[in-house]
C-alpha cells in the first residue's frame, strides 16, 4: 500500500489516551456549546502556544476547558487538531479516553451502514457523512462493493490506511481515494485522486429511483454521483411522467434518467462536461430509455436562452447548477447567478408545467434562495404556486449544531399560464 500508517510508536496520540497531548480553550472561552456537543473549536478559541503550533497536523489530543489548576480544567472530548486549519479541533468522541484505533473506525462505519441498510434497499449510498455521522471531515460514497473516500481532514489523511483496511474487512474493494475537494486546501492537504485498493475496470452501474446510471469514481466530479439529490430525483420525476422534461446541468443524468424511467415522454440533458453527457447516453441505454433521451454539449446560460429564443417549451425544467456561492465572499455574486438561472429557466416551462431550482451553495440559504429563484421568475413574467422543498437525502443526515450540513435546497414550482 503507498500510504503505510507509520510505525505504532507515531500513533501514540490516537492509541494510549494516557499520553494524548492536552489541548485548552483560551481563558474566557468557557466551552459551553462544545460541552452541548458542538463539534468544532475554532483556532480563536484554542490557546496556541509554541507547543501546540509544533504539533503535526491530524493529532489526536483531548481538549480541555481553560480552568485554571485550582478549579482543574474539564475535559471536553477527544478531538483532532490542525494547527494550520481555522477549524483547529474536531469532535472525534464525547469520551476524552477513547481510543482511536480501526475498531473505533469499524464501529462508525458499521453504526452509519446500519442506518443506510434500513433506508434504502440496495448497498448504493453515502456511506459517511462527515461530522453528521461523527467522522469529521471524512466523506464515504458506497457504490455496490466500491467505495470513494474523501478524506478532507488532516487526521482522516493520517489514518487512511485503517479506513482502507477497515473497508477491506467490510468486503469492499476497489476503494477510491477523491482528494479534489476545497476543503483539503483549508487543511493544508494537497490534491490528488487515487486507487487505494483492488482493480477498477470503467464507470460502475448504480441502480436508483428505477434508473441505471453510470459513476466514473476515479474521473468524475465529486465522488461520481450526487446521492444527495436522490429523493429530489424520485419527487421531480413524478412530477415529470408523461411529459416533456429539460434538465439543465445535467451530470450523467441524475433528474432525466430517473424521470424517464417513471415514463417521461422525452428528456433533453444539458451539460457542459461532454463525459459527463457520455455516461449519461450509458446511463440511458441501461436504463432502456435512450431513445427518449437527447443530451446537448453546452454553456447552461447560452442553451435556456437559445431555446427561451426558439420558444421551446417543456412541461418539467430542472436546473442543479454547481455551488454558485461556495463561500461568504461569494454570495451576492452566487444569489444573481441563480437569479439569472430561474429567469432564464421559467420562460421554458408550459402553462401549468413544473420549474425544479437547486441549490448546493453552503452560503446561500434557503430564505435567500427562495428570494433569488422568486425574482427570477417574476422578471421572467411567469407567477406560481410553490409546491415542495427538498433537501438532501437521509444518507447525509445533519450535524444538529451544524447548519453548514444543510446546504442542499430543491424548490418545486408549478407555473401559471
Ligand atoms: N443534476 C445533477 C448534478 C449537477 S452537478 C444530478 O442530479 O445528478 C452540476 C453540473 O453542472 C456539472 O455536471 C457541471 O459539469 C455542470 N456545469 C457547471 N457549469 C456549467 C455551465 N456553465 N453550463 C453547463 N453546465 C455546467
């Protein structure tokens, strides 16, 4: 394997909790929402020193309150520190005595397959979704007996071997390494895609809400399947049977295929990425619907225009665009591009017909995206009913104190006349 977990005498930190070097808030700081379970502390709160700054990336510590020795200090857990990361400490476990050892890791993944199991019928999920399944940083996708594993936190990096090993045990292999997400930057990881283990011989065939589609884990965006988006997938479909249906930012089909199998007269996919546009035409054969199914090579904004312009219309439009506002500084940015998306997008819809708008931008909320979508309708001179808002599916369940893991919103409209 190229990455060996060195030798024990350097996992003593995630081993023997009796030498697990001790981590405190800086004085004033008094812990409250970390001792209700918040999962984070942030560098601001943690009292940096030259020993902590010393401190490789990915320890494992336990984090105390700041007490001083006469009221002794409260251990708050056992956390993960990166001193270059502004999320300088990450809740590994409540108890400040666990060991962290591929059984620790077992039992999380067991425990979140068990939830995944009882949801959904076929192995085919997220696996692990980071701090909401109490593995902070860390993304799992699970793809039959496949898997893509982003470790996107310094201490998942360190221990990437034992999630290798612990995934082998499972039965599972290949497993896929996606290093390109813009959270391993934040963590000071660099990028990179790599198969850890077994063989891959091209794209996987996923079976979901009735359809087949096609998952390029080594090549593909994100882990090679948005899965979050499964029950949006299942709910426009039924909106979509029986008619005409354009889905714009299409990926490999995640909207068209699904409501082309529920009986769709005719879907036409719109993509930028032609591989993307290529596993969704495979996707469309296994799914024996290609011959209802059209894909078109080109810029979102350019296509709705140009069929706004044709005057197309269709009875379903969808539109998933990318993270429009990954973060704070681009928000305003991001809210006028998603009004343009909604302006552009409405004009498509039949009298009656239905306008599916998608948002995966952390700094974007559901109220501001509402707003946004709502303005882009109006100029577009369409007025609606909305019906239903989505969220991400159940296999990536939210960190309670974390509002950043809700950042999917789906927002089903019926248009008027
Ligand atoms: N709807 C998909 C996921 C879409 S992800 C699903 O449910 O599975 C966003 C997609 O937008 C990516 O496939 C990306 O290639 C595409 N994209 C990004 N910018 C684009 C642009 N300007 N024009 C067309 N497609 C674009």
């Amino acid at each position: 394997m190229e990455h060996e977990v060195s030798r024990a005498a350097d996992l003593v930190d995630a081993l023997d909790p009796a030498r697990r070097p001790v981590i405190r808030l800086r004085p004033g700081r008094d812990g409250r929402a970390l001792a209700r379970g918040a999962p984070w502390a942030f560098a601001d709160e943690i009292a940096l020193d030259r020993r902590t700054r010393r401190l490789a990336p990915g320890t494992i510590v336990r984090l105390e309150s700041a007490r001083g020795q006469a009221t002794g200090s409260r251990p708050l857990g056992t956390f993960a520190f990166n001193p270059r990361s502004k999320i300088a400490a990450r809740r590994l476990d409540d108890d400040p005595e666990a060991v962290i050892d591929r059984s620790w890791i077992a039992r999380r993944l067991a425990g979140a397959a068990r939830l995944r199991d009882r949801l959904f019928d076929a192995p085919f999920w997220r696996w692990v979704h980071a701090e909401g399944d109490g593995l902070p940083g860390v993304v799992i996708d699970r793809f039959g007996e496949a898997a893509v594993i982003q470790p996107n936190a310094a201490w998942a990096e360190r221990l990437l071997p034992w999630f290798v090993e612990v995934l082998a045990e499972a039965g599972i292999g290949p497993v896929v390494m996606n290093g390109m997400s813009r959270g391993r930057a934040l963590e000071g990881l660099e990028e990179r895609v790599d198969l850890l283990a077994g063989t891959l011989d091209g794209p996987v065939k996923v079976p979901m809400n009735g359809a087949v589609y096609l998952a390029d884990l080594l090549g593909g965006q994100k882990t090679g399947l948005y899965y979050d988006q499964r029950l949006n997938h299942a709910f426009a479909a039924r909106l979509g049977r029986d008619g005409r249906m354009l889905d714009v930012f299409s990926h490999v089909g995640g909207f068209s295929l699904a409501a082309l199998a529920a009986g769709a007269r005719e879907a036409l996919a719109v993509d930028a990425s032609a591989p993307a546009l290529a596993l969704a035409r495979t996707g469309a054969r296994e799914s024996g619907v290609a011959e209802r199914f059209r894909t078109l090579r080109a810029d979102a904004f350019e296509a709705m225009a140009g069929l706004g312009a044709e005057g197309r219309r269709f009875d379903l439009v969808v539109a998933d665009p990318p993270a429009f506002a990954p973060n704070r500084a681009a928000r305003e940015a991001g809210l006028r591009a998603y009004e343009k998306v909604a302006r552009l997008a409405a004009p498509l819809v039949a009298p009656g017909g239905f306008l599916v708008l998608c948002s995966c931008s952390h700094a974007v909320d559901l109220e501001a995206f509402r707003g946004a979508s709502l303005r882009g309708i109006g100029r577009a001179g369409r007025r609606g009913q909305l019906l239903h808002t989505g969220f991400a599916g159940p296999d990536h369940p939210q960190h309670p104190h974390l509002a950043e893991t809700g950042y999917l919103k789906a927002l089903f409209w019926r248009l008027d006349g």
